[in-house]
C-alpha cells in the first residue's frame, strides 16, 4: 500500500481560482432562468408596468423617465431575487453538499453575486428594449449611461439578497424581501415622483439609494439643458389627464380658482338685479 504526502494531496485538491470556473457559472445562469417565477417577476413585470405607465405618455421626457425608473426596479427586483437563491439551496441541502468540496467560500459568493447581475443585465435589456420598440428615442450614450447606472447601481441589492438568503428562511425570504423593495421603490420615486409624496418621506428619500439611482438614470436620460423635474412635470401632467379621479395640486388650484369667478360673477348678478328692483 503506497502512501501520499499529506502536502501533495492538498495541493491536488485546491482547484484554480479556489473552484471559480464558467462552466459553474453558466449551470448557475441557467439553473436560475429556468425558475419561471424569477423570469415571470425580474423580466416580465417591468416591461409589463412601462406598458401600463409609460406607453401612453405624450412627452418623450416623461417616457423616458419612466422607463428608467422602471429600469432601476427591473434591476432591483432581478439582482435581490437572483442572491436570496441561496435560502434554497441551504433549505435543499445543497450548500452543505459544496461545502464537503474543495470550493472556497470566496469563490461561491463571487459566482453568486455574478449570476444575479447577469440576471440584472437581462432585466435592464428587456425593459430598454420595449422602450425602444415603442418609441423612447435616447441617444447611443444616453442608453448606455442609463442602463449601466441602472445594472451597476444593483450591485448592492445583489448583496442585501445574498444577506437575506444567509439570514432568512427559504419559506419566508422573499415575502419579506417583496414589500421592502416595493417600500424601498416608493420611497425612493421609482413610481411615483417626489413631489407627490409626504415631505417627511421626501427629507428621507434624500439619502436612499434607489432615489439616488434613479435620479442619475433619470439626469442622463434628459436631454441637454432639461432638469429631472421637467420630466416628473410632465409625468404628472399626463398621469392627472388619464386619472381625473387624483387630480394634482394644480387642478385642484384651477378648480379653486373657477369657483371664486363663479361666486364674483354671481355676486355681480345679484347687485344688478337688486339695482333694477327686481324681486
């Protein structure tokens, strides 16, 4: 019976790169695409919301506004879902099993956080893709600037979601995740603009990163010389004309308005008949 060096065969079993090869990567990728409800709500559902909200914008700056925040969604939503697979894995045993292998920790987390940026990616394509179909006209630098603030700025949520997946159940990891990011959306104006929210909620929009992501997007989607407010304006503007039953401030000002010219008008028409003696 011959005997190995104990060096000799830890040295055999590190793998390169401590395990880091693309052909895990790629089983990754398409492990997770083939999940129909990651591709349903990462891909579908946001190419889905800018259909529903900002197809029908008149203004080119409101259409595109949306469409960039839906982007900075569309990769939130993707980069979370695609890190919190790991609450799976740990509950399927699977975990355990690598860690029985000569992967490293380093090189897990890196394949990881790589396969739900690509899975950010996609869900940034997708969306600029439908906005192209149907009319969004960016320059060459302004589709890249924004879909690259938009992927690149989720790099953090891909962490918060491999954060998540460590620290959750697999059973409950993302209806906790779900509501804060939908709360970490509207807080930061991804549906709704700022200026429509509570100033409490606006002071503290200030420093959140979903407001921040989307006003860079937003800022290189404008053309040169237009401010973001000018396309939330709009958005507003467009957003009152197909919902009358929320109007804006500014409608409701109107409407103030028309009513103190029909109580002048009215009081004018009481003085004259007064003056005519009528009864």
């Amino acid at each position: 019976m011959t005997s190995v060096p104990i060096s000799a065969a830890a040295d055999r079993r590190v793998p390169p790169l401590g395990g880091f090869n693309l052909t895990f990567l790629g089983l990754e990728i398409r492990r997770l695409l083939r999940n129909r409800r990651t591709v349903i709500f990462t891909l579908i559902l946001p190419a889905a919301f800018f259909f529903m909200f900002g197809s029908g914008q008149t203004d080119p700056a409101a259409r595109a506004y949306v469409l960039v925040s839906l982007g900075v969604y569309g990769a939130m939503i993707a980069t979370t879902s695609g890190g919190a697979m790991v609450s799976i894995e740990r509950a399927q045993g699977w975990s355990r099993q690598l860690r029985l292998t000569p992967l490293r920790p380093v090189a897990y987390i890196a394949i990881k956080v790589i396969t739900a940026m690509v899975l950010g990616l996609a869900s940034v394509v997708v969306d600029f893709a439908i906005g192209a179909a149907v009319g969004v006209h960016l320059t060459a630098t302004q589709w890249i600037v924004c879909g690259l603030v938009a992927w690149l700025g989720a790099l953090v949520f891909a962490a918060f979601g491999l954060f998540a997946g460590y620290l959750l159940p697999s059973e409950n990891v993302m209806q906790i995740l779900g509501p804060v990011l939908a709360i970490l959306a509207f807080a930061g104006g991804l549906f709704v603009p700022l200026q429509f929210l509570d100033p409490t909620v606006q002071s503290l929009a200030t420093a959140e990163l979903t407001m921040l992501l989307a006003e860079a997007g937003v800022g290189a989607a404008m053309p040169v010389g237009a401010a973001p407010s000018t396309a939330e304006a709009s958005w507003s503007t467009n957003a009152t004309t197909e919902a009358p039953l929320l109007p804006s401030g500014a409608a409701l000002k109107a409407a103030a308005s028309e009513s103190e010219l029909c109580e002048d008008v009215a009081a004018d028409c009481s003085a004259a008949l007064g003056a005519c003696g009528a009864p």
